[in-house]
C-alpha cells in the first residue's frame, strides 16, 4: 500500500466530524467512494478513536 498518499487520505475523510471512531472513519471514506486501499487503511487501524485528521495522518503512515 506504498502508494496511499496523504491527499487521498484527505479526501477520504472529507467532512469528517472529529472526534471519529473508526467505524465512522471508514463509513466516511465509503460515503466519499474512497479508493480500497484507503478503506481497509482505515479500517485496519488499531486505535479506535481520533481527535482530528492529523492523529489519523500518523496512525495511518506511522502505524
């Protein structure tokens, strides 16, 4: 998955109201018809819960 990008992930989550489980992210990014490769990122995280995009940013890209 070397190739999910920051701005994906970004319009993934667009409209996103934090703070966001992560059941809510992923439904968000399948309302915005968000690519697989986002999807099973986001749903693939271990944290549960999110206080903004940026804490996504580093669970996603820094595990």
């Amino acid at each position: 998955m070397a190739d999910l990008s920051p701005i994906d992930l970004q319009k993934a989550l667009n409209g996103m109201d934090y703070p966001a489980d992560r059941k809510s992210l992923v439904d968000r990014a399948r309302e915005n018809k968000a690519d697989d490769k986002v999807v099973n990122r986001l749903d693939g995280l271990k944290e549960n819960s999110f206080d903004g995009p940026n804490e996504v940013q580093k669970a996603v890209f820094n595990g």
